[in-house]
C-alpha cells in the first residue's frame, strides 16, 4: 500500500491517532469533536495548568463543558501532555492550533509556529501536519514545507502537509466546531485527499480548494471583510452622531432590504484573536509585490480609533454634570471582547481602561466571565498602574449608585441593563443595550457612544 493508501486507511477505520498542538479556543474544541466521532487524540500544550486541569476533567473555557472533557478522559480517549515526543511516537496526523500574533511593528509574529514545526520535524512517514493558525498565503508551501523538508522527506510522498483554516467563533449558539464548513487546501492533491478524508470523518461540510496559498488568502479575505464593514459602520457611527441620527436604527432599517446588504455593528472597537489581526497578514504580505492594501488600513485606523471616541464621550459625560476624568469612580462594565465569553483577547476594554487610567480615573470592572484580568503583552494593567488597579472584578454589577459613570463596553447578557440605569448615574452605552428604555428620565442618564 501507499503512504496515501495506508492514511486513508486508518482514517476509515478510526485507527488514526490525532495529535492537536495548541489546546486554546481553537484546539481543545476540536479535541472534543475528534473524540466524539470516535477518535483517540493526544492534545500538546506547553501551558502545564491546562494539562494540569485537562487531565482532571476540568475545561478551563466558558464555553466548552467540563462534563465533554471529564467523559473523554474517563472513557481514555486523549492524553494531554507537554511531552512532544509524542508526536514522532504515536500520532498519524498532527494539527496546528497555535498563536500567530502581530509584533509591535503590525508583522507577522512566526516564533510559534517555528517552534511547533521544529518540535515536529523530521515527520513521521505517512503522517499527515494540517496548520489551522491563521497567517499569510505561502506560510505553508514556503515556511512550513522547507523546514519539514529539510531533512529529506518530501511533502506529498512521505507526510502529507495542508492549511485549513479554523473558524471558531466562540459563544455562537448556532454553529459550532462541526457544523461550520472546514475549507482544507494541501500542498499536493494527495496532501489535500489526507487532510480532507480526516476533516470529513469528524465535520459536516469540508470543502477542498485548489491548493495551500487559497485556504491561506481565504481565511484572510473572511475577516479582512468583517472589519472594512465594521469600521464602515463605524465611521458612519461618528458621522450620525454628529448629525443628530440613531445610526442603530438606520441600520434596523437598512437590514430589511432583502437583498444587496448585510448588517454590521458599530462597537467600541474590535477584538478578538481574528480580524484585529488577520487583515494585517495581508497588508504585511502585499508589500512583497509593491503593493498597499488601503482598505484593509484604513480599517484597521478607524477600528483602532474607536477606543478614543469612547474616550471622548466619557470626558463629554462627565463634563454635563461638572466632573473630570480625574478623580472619578468608573465602572467597566465587560471586558471580554464580545458578550457571553470569557476571550479578553485585543479587547477593546483593556485601551479604553488603560486611557482613562492615565486620565486619573478611578477604574474598577465587572465582568461574570472574567474574575480577573489575564496580562496581554500590550496591556498589563496591573503592573504598570499597581495599587491604584484592581485587577479582579466586581462581585455584584448593580451596586453601581457610587459610581459617577458606567461604561458598557461588552454587553454579557447577565446583567439588568434597565435596573443598571435605573441606579446609575450616568451610562455611556457602547452597545446600545439600552435602546428599550423609553423613560425620559432614565433617557436623559444615557450617552450613546
């Protein structure tokens, strides 16, 4: 049998062992889904506290049930370990779930997945390496391939290498790991026939495309989309707010043409691991052929100064009612960067916080999916302001009559959005949380930002 022939094999008769390098949002998911369809998984993480709680039946995201890991360790269906000599000895196909930030200087941060392939390499004969971490078109057939290749093995002959892009979306009740359509491109067509025949043992939909640099650009075109139309929105935000127009309700309105529109949503910035940072992948890589990428730019320049014009209606706010910034009691209300998770990453919270610490402002947060702020390489907040920071959340989000204002930067559906402005002072709403309150009086508490 052939090296393809003997891959497809196991996959069919779900002898394939699975190893996912990475088990944050993206990889302890897809764990779970591996595992249910039958599969024995070897989950690797160099973070010894989740191994630690993995191996306890403990998940340590919100999303994902502690009870999924808790039966798939009691039933010995992964092992989750540092130890990467695993990956030689005992998996068929080895998927990479790891980060792939920005640097400080908006290129792409490559030291995870180097180190990753390096702890793979050389590969097993017959072994199948899916990178699902988003990054520019080339990273698999140039930065991946030449190293896995260094020593002599030939992709699409001895292993098998493919990009697949992963499309979590955290929190959404509606589509999960499964159910969303996985788009798998391999090095070769054998290379992409091994990745597809694993993707589709476990998913709903897989949809193969022509190559690697496709999968690549595709996953850079869906979130490079989502924020030119968020920072369209978002801009047009600023523009009718200066004009006196509720530009949620334009875009209530604008919403029932049934066709030739979609709906996007102003915010107080955007966040995530995804479209803060993906779009600039692309931008990064244009310059190689002399070329600039203004939409995807200016963009990110409007998204970006989103966090000044929360700012900027907090200083408004307070000056209504004769306050500064300094001085102030301020409550942040949610710092995940979207309702219902626990995910703080490129959270539009952590800039606007950082501002009004710098202000003087007196800041304390609550947030029922986050107990205490997780340090970003940007933004560590309690190391650079100490004391006058507390890192952990509130208890209760309705004690909030002390406080001079309340911003609503993410709105969890936890909180009481109408007893919130019926204590508070004053509400700056990022969300427009509060656009069923018709009381005048409690109208008159609110800023819409």
């Amino acid at each position: 049998m052939t090296n393809i022939e003997k891959f497809l094999d196991l996959v069919s008769t779900k002898k394939a062992r699975v190893g996912i390098i990475g088990l944050g949002y993206v990889g302890l998911p897809l764990m779970l889904t591996f595992i249910r369809k039958g599969f024995r998984v070897i989950g690797f993480d160099v973070d010894a506290t989740k191994i630690d709680d993995l191996t306890h039946g403990r998940s340590y995201i919100k999303h994902v049930n502690s009870e999924s890991v808790k039966e798939a360790m009691e039933a010995r269906m992964f092992l989750a370990t540092s130890d990467f000599a695993w990956i030689h000895d005992s998996c068929d196909a080895v998927i990479i779930c790891v980060p792939t930030p920005l640097n400080k200087n908006r290129e792409p941060d490559m030291q995870y997945i180097e180190q990753t392939v390096n702890r793979i390499r050389p590969p097993r004969k017959g072994q199948l390496i899916v990178l699902e971490s988003t990054t520019y078109p080339g990273t698999t057939d140039e930065f991946i391939c030449e190293r896995l290749e260094a020593e002599g093995a030939i992709a699409g002959k001895d292993f098998f290498l493919a990009f697949s892009p992963e499309r979590e979306d955290p929190g959404n009740k509606k589509y999960n790991t499964q159910s969303i359509p996985k788009i798998v491109g391999g090095h070769t067509p054998d290379c992409t026939k091994a990745a597809t025949a694993l993707y589709a043992a476990v998913l709903d939909r897989v949809v193969p495309v022509s190559g690697t640099r496709v999968a690549e650009m595709t996953k850079l075109l869906e979130n490079s989309f989502r924020s030119v139309n968020i920072a369209l929105v978002n801009e047009l935000k600023m523009l009718c707010d200066a004009m006196g127009i509720d530009v949620w309700e334009v875009i209530r309105a604008a919403a029932t043409k049934p066709f030739g529109f979609m709906a996007f949503y102003p915010g107080p910035g955007l966040g995530g691991h995804c479209i803060p940072v993906d779009p600039f992948y692309l931008t990064w890589k244009a310059r190689e052929f002399d070329m600039t990428t203004r939409f995807i730019e200016l963009a990110g320049e409007i998204n970006t100064s989103m966090h000044h014009y929360v700012l900027d209606k907090v200083i408004y706010a307070l000056n209504l009612h004769s306050k500064s910034v300094r001085g102030s009691k301020l409550l942040i209300l949610g710092v995940a960067y979207k309702k219902d998770i626990d995910d703080m990453r490129e959270s539009p919270a952590l800039p606007i916080m950082e501002m009004l610490l710098d202000l003087g402002g007196n800041v304390s947060f609550y947030d029922s999916f986050v107990p205490k702020l997780v340090p970003m390489r940007d933004y560590d907040l309690k190391k650079r302001f100490g004391d006058n920071f507390n890192d952990e959340s509130l208890m209760d989000p309705h004690n909030v009559q002390d406080y001079d204002l309340v911003v609503v930067v993410t709105d969890h559906s936890t909180v009481d959005y109408g007893k919130l402005v019926q204590d508070a002072s004053l509400v700056v709403d990022c969300r427009n949380v509060t656009k069923d309150i018709c009381e005048p009086s409690l109208r008159a508490k609110v800023i819409k930002a």
